[in-house]
C-alpha cells in the first residue's frame, strides 16, 4: 500500500490532472459561493459552474489519455491552459462580482476551450482518426466557446 502511494506521488500525469482538478474545484466553490452572495449575477455565474464543471472533467480525461499516448507537450498545455482559466476565474470571483470582473470570467472559459482543443489536438495528431473521444472534446470545445460568448454579455 505505501509503495503504490509512493508511485502515484511521483506521477507527473496524476498531478497534472491534479492541478486541472484542484484549480477547476477551487474556482467553482468561489463561484457557488458569490452566486449565493450576488443574486443579480447568480445566472451567469451558474453558466461560469457549468463551464467549469465539464471544462475540468473534459480536460482532466485529455491530460490523461494524452499522458498515456506519450503525448507530453500536448498534456503540458491543456493542464497550464486548463489551470490559469480556473484561477482567472477564481481571482476574478473573490471579493464580490460585478459586471467588469466577467471579462475574466469569460477569459478563464475561455482558456479551459483553448485547453480542451489542445489536448484533443494531442489525442487527433496519434491517433489521426475521429473518434467518441475525440467528437465528444470537439462539442465541449464549442459549448465552452458559446458559454465564454454568454458571458460577454453580461459585460457593460
């Protein structure tokens, strides 16, 4: 049990989708907790969650199937992209939301789109096929496009 705990320690994938986890997970309790605060805001911020919700998850999977495809690069920059896009959000969602502070938001959504497509452009480059995975990060790519486009209308 120590040795197994030891090796998942010193796996490079398991703490970057640790990183894509973590930051997604912070960064979605700050924006739960201003929706409670600032109800006037609490629609948008509800889109903020759910972006963040399947961004995170989305980008979690390509970090680690791009890991295991020995796709380094690929699974470097969907975690970097992934975790700045969480933290612009969180930094952005402290201290009470106002309309300003959805230009970072809609940038944070954005950067976990661009995350995505680099990881599913990892995954596309080896495999060099369409597939389940491959259409299913393609649809989250746009659906985080349209959200990051939502988000900009709540900006004055």
């Amino acid at each position: 049990m120590t040795e197994v705990l030891a090796q998942r320690l010193r796996s490079t994938r398991g703490w970057l989708v640790g990183v894509v986890v973590g930051t997604g997970a912070v960064a979605w309790i700050s924006i739960a907790w201003a929706s409670g605060r600032d109800l006037e805001y609490a629609g948008h911020l509800g889109v903020v969650g759910v972006a963040l919700t399947i961004g995170s998850v989305e980008v979690s999977y390509l970090v680690w199937r791009n890991w295991a495809l020995e796709q380094r690069g690929p699974a470097y920059g969907a975690a970097g992209g992934a975790g700045v896009g969480s933290l612009l959000i969180l930094g952005s969602s402290l201290g009470g939301v106002e309309a300003g502070r959805f230009v970072a938001m809609a940038t944070g959504v954005g950067l976990l789109g661009i995350a995505t497509a680099v990881g599913l452009l990892g995954i596309y480059r080896v495999t060099g096929k369409s597939t389940a995975g491959t259409a299913t990060a393609m649809v989250i790519v746009l659906a985080l496009a349209y959200f990051a486009s939502v988000l900009w209308a709540a900006v004055p």
